[in-house]
C-alpha cells in the first residue's frame, strides 16, 4: 500500500547565527540542510526528519512556514 503524499509544506529556514563555538553535531547539522553561509535562505519539505534536525539547530536558524 503506498503512503500518503503530503500536502507539500514547504519550510524557508534561514541561518541567522554562526556556528562557531557550538558542537560539531549541529554544525554538520547546518551542513546537512545545505546551509553554507550567514543569512543563506533554503527551502525544504516539512517532514518529520527535517523537523528533528530543525530542533537540534532553533538557537541558530529562523523559520518560516
């Protein structure tokens, strides 16, 4: 049986506070999501795993849904 396709949400993050200084966890966290530099915006499909790895990051990100 196929899974539902979600509706499409798109989340807009944007990297609003550098990394330096924090664990290297959360920065290749930042790397994984394709943020490269300061105030960089991406756009990715809300999923569930998108949404974890959006928490380990919040003090450094703003989102927009």
């Amino acid at each position: 049986m196929p899974k539902k396709v979600s509706s499409g949400k798109v989340l807009r993050v944007t990297l609003v506070k550098s990394p330096i200084g924090y664990k290297i966890d959360q920065k290749a966290t930042i790397r994984a999501l394709g943020l490269r530099r300061m105030n960089q915006t991406i756009e990715q499909k809300d999923s569930p795993a998108i949404r974890g790895m959006l928490n380990k990051i919040i003090h450094l990100i703003k989102i927009e849904e």
